[in-house]
C-alpha cells in the first residue's frame, strides 16, 4: 500500500514523549516532523502511534484549523498540536476535552505510592492501592471524576480516559512538583487542612487530653510537629514555581 505524509509541528512539553530514532514512520524537518501513514487515519491514532497521549492533548490546528480527534487525516496536512495550558483558556468550541472542573481530585497508578502521600498531605483527595489494574483505574476515573496520574503510557492511550496527567521523573518530589505545575494546584491550598497519608481521609483538630488514655506511655513524651508549606512564586509573569517543604 502507497504511503502517505502530513507534517506535524508539536509545541512545548508534547516534543518531551517525542523519539525520532525509534519511530520509522517520523522524520524530523526544522521544527516539524514528516509522518509517514497508511490507510484510513484519524489524528488520534496518528498522534499516539507516536507516543503521544490524548489526554495531554488539548488543541489540534489542521492548516490553521482546529480539529477534534476524530478528523481523518489527508495526504499533505500540516497540524499545530498543542499541550493543557492553564494560563489559557479555550472556546468550548474548539476543546478535545473539557477541562476538569473544581477542586482536582486523583486517581493513581501502582507505581507512585509515594506521590500519593505527599499530594494527600496538602489535602488533594487521592486515591491508590498497588492492587488496581488499568481498568479499575479508568472506572474509577470516571464514576468518581477523578484525574489519572501515570507512569504507563498505555493505560493513558486507553479511549476512554477522560482526564489524565502522565509523570515524567521516577523522582517522587519532582512528580509533585510536576502535579502542582500542571492543575495549578496552589489556587486550591488553604495552608490549614490535610489528610491522612495513609487511607487519605480528612484530618481533624483533637484536644490533647481528649486522647490521653489512648496513648502509650512513650507516645505521651513525643511532641512532633508536622507543617507543610506551599509556595507559589512568580517566573517572569508566566511560570508558578512550586515548593513543598516537610519540617519536623
């Protein structure tokens, strides 16, 4: 079967999933890749077959139009694609997929225990278990509206998964910071609330002799004191540098 090309031209973090050396169907030209395909096509699977995604996918430009994924693609069209930016909000119109509306929530992956504490710790309902399968993740996504965080690309390329965030670093404090970046999650910490890192329920103020009799002798000696800290600081007027701080 005669092959066909389109030209592609992926903007800011989307060029990070991108490895021309292993894709036989990509050749790079300037700041475009040349995409070899065969067949009926839809932009979605062209744009995953090259390791892309669609959930980090949040608008696609056909020769300066924008298309959902569903456009099948014509020998010779050239496509801007583009990553979620916060900073800028979209006409419904031309969405692929609806932003997640209010306070994040998340679901994650069996590889990022540790993320899930520290996300829990400043008061972001997350959910884990090293027991979920992929498709327990994806119902769970969206019977309780909630974003998926991964390390697996498949599990992220699945069709039904609606909002999504794939982790780039194998670094637990850089994936946080990764989360914090992306959902802007400084809009939504109040400094005062937590919960537990453990079963991710919501923490709650006791007086001290109210839990006395509870204690262990030892216990009763130890005064620790745990304050997280958030903060967001401004880059040049565009980027939210992030910091979590753990004092003890």
């Amino acid at each position: 079967m005669l092959k066909k090309t389109i030209r592609l031209r992926f903007y800011a973090a989307l060029n990070d999933f991108i490895d021309v050396d292993r894709k036989k169907n990509l050749r790079a030209v300037g700041r475009e890749y040349l995409h070899y395909y065969q067949g009926r096509q839809t932009i979605k699977d062209r744009i995953e077959s090259i390791g892309i995604p669609h959930p980090e996918v949040s608008l696609i430009l056909k020769n300066s139009q924008a298309v959902d994924f569903s456009y099948l693609v014509k020998a010779g069209d050239r496509f801007s694609i583009y990553p979620y930016f916060y900073e800028f909000k979209l006409d419904d119109k031309i969405k692929l997929i609806n932003e997640y509306q209010g306070k994040p929530a998340f679901i994650l992956d069996v590889h990022l225990g540790k993320l899930a504490r520290y996300l829990r710790r400043f008061n972001f309902d997350t959910v884990y278990s090293n027991k979920y399968d992929d498709q327990e993740i994806v119902d769970r996504s969206l019977q309780e509206k909630r974003i998926i965080i991964s390390r697996d690309l498949g599990l992220l390329m699945r069709k039904r998964v609606k909002w999504a965030k794939f982790i780039k670093s194998d670094d637990p404090k850089k994936q946080f910071k990764e989360i914090l970046e992306r959902f802007d999650l400084a809009a939504y910490y109040n400094g005062k609330e937590s919960r537990c890192p453990d079963c991710n329920k919501l923490l709650q103020k006791i007086e001290k002799h109210k839990i006395l009799n509870r204690l262990e002798k030892k216990q009763k000696n130890i005064i620790m004191i745990l304050k997280f800290v958030l903060r967001a600081e401004k880059f040049t007027g565009k980027v939210l540098i992030l910091r979590a701080q753990k004092i003890y």
